[in-house]
C-alpha cells in the first residue's frame, strides 16, 4: 500500500513539509516536550548478514517484525504522549531494485500503521530507500512510498529539518536534486535566522561523524571534506543571530551517531565471523 492508503500514521511530508503540525501554531516555544527517534528497521537485515549475503540474502524478516512491533507496542504506552516518532533511515534492506522490496515494504508499513494516531511519524530516506548513489527515479520512489525525502516542520519552537544525507554521500547520477536541497537548506537556515530561531534540529541518515569531526573517512560517516562544508553551513547559521541556532547536527555523536556505531560494531563481528 501506499502510504497515502497507510492511514492517518502517514502523514506524508508535502512541498517540503508536514502537515501534522500547523507551522502558524507551532512556532512558539510553550514549554519542555519530548519525541521518539529510532533509526534502521531494515525489515530483511538480519537474515541477510547472518548468511553473508548482504545484497539478495534477507528473504526473511520475521525478527525485524517482531522488534519493529515491540518498539510500536513501547511508544504506545508512554505518557505524556511523544510530539512524534521519527525512523532515521534505511526503512527496508532490499535497495531498489532488488528482491523482497516491495514485501519489506508492505510488512513495515502495515506495522507502523500500529502507531497511535496521536503520534505522527517522520521518515527520513537512507542509503537502503534511495540508493547508495541515488538517482531521480530511485527519489521519486521514496518520494511516492514514504513522502518528501527532506522537508521542514515546526514543533513547540523548534524547527526541525529532515535531510537526504546520500546527496552528500554520492549525488554523481542526481546533481540536480542534490543542488535542490542545498539551496534549500540555505533558505530554510535564513529563515531561522530571521526568526531568531532559538533551537533546530537536524534529522538524516548518515552523521558527520560517529566520534568526532577529524575522524577518517568510513562506511558509516560522511567523507572530512563534505562534514566541514556541512558543518560550516550549519555553524554559520548560527552565529548570524545572537539567540543561536542549537546546532544539534554538529555536536555529535547523538542518538543517530549511536544507532550507526552499533550497526558499524555488529557488522564488523559478522564480517570477520
């Protein structure tokens, strides 16, 4: 299914933003409020690295399910209730094109339709939903299935920003869109700026860095060269104002770094296994 026929749960981010929450009503701090980040479901992962096979090896998703689930189940239960819950990427293992992506899909979406209506979930692309080198139409994919692959949203003050990180991993078949997002971007900071933004938070799938910004080069981080371009557009948003965009992206290693050090930690066991 579609997300649009997914139900209320999907509230598919539209002209780079999400209509579950009314930007006019939500651009004023009132108050301390918490959300949900999770990243990496990857229906299809496990039974792919466990034989080895990382490209056509994850017929099977049953664990993932079962997780996926217990995870819904968890959220559920919280009170007060989070403002929203968001999945940092590579939803399902099959990259377009390969087999099982369209039954990851439909399984992973038919789980999160469990969400409580209440809690709007956010989706961000990774390098399993558009491609390690994406092109317009693995984006265009995304785009149909998911929503906007980077969008904008207010929530209690804060301006969230949702980002296409493999744009800045390999946009060679894509310079288009990648140059899209930049300018985008650009726009979206001056916008803080003017609004003397107090805080902004940045979601995408890859991090700058998983330690610290002078690390090599990796697998699971962006190259030095791209982070300090990243890193520069961000911090220099920030200083235009005396109030300061809370640079969130650039004080890592946060939850994402963390989520992506666990995944690079189990790799490198099952690879040497």
């Amino acid at each position: 299914m579609s997300a649009a026929e997914a139900g209320g749960v999907f509230r598919r981010a539209r002209g780079r933003t999400l209509d579950a929450f009314p930007s006019e009503k939500e651009r004023e701090w009132k108050g301390p409020f918490y959300f949900i980040q999770g990243a990496d479901p990857q229906f299809g992962l496990m039974k792919a690295w466990s034989t080895g096979d990382s490209d056509s090896g994850g017929d099977e998703w049953g664990e993932e399910i079962r997780l996926t689930e217990q995870a819904v189940e968890a959220i559920n239960k919280l009170k007060p209730k989070p403002r929203f819950f968001v999945l940092c990427g590579d939803l399902i293992h099959a990259m377009p094109g390969m087999p099982w992506r369209k039954e990851q899909t439909a399984d992973l979406q038919r789980v999160l339709a469990g969400v409580d209506s209440d809690i709007p979930l956010v989706l961000v692309s990774g390098n399993h939903d558009v491609g390690n080198t994406p092109t317009p139409e693995t984006v265009a994919e995304f785009q149909q299935t998911w929503g906007d692959d980077y969008f904008s949203f207010w929530v209690g003050g804060v301006l969230f920003l949702v980002l296409n990180s493999q744009f800045w991993y390999d946009a060679s078949r894509c310079p288009a869109l990648k140059q899209a997002q930049d300018q985008w971007l650009d726009q979206q900071l001056s916008v803080a700026g003017q609004r003397k933004c107090q805080h902004a938070i940045v979601f995408q799938h890859i991090p700058l860095f998983l330690r610290s910004m002078d690390e090599d080069d990796d697998y699971f981080n962006l190259t030095q060269s791209v982070r300090k371009e990243v890193a520069d557009k961000l911090t220099g948003a920030a200083s235009t104002d005396d109030s300061a965009v809370k640079r969130v992206s650039s004080r890592l290693p946060n939850l994402t770094a963390f989520l992506r050090r666990q995944e690079a930690s189990i790799y490198q066991r099952t690879s040497t296994s």
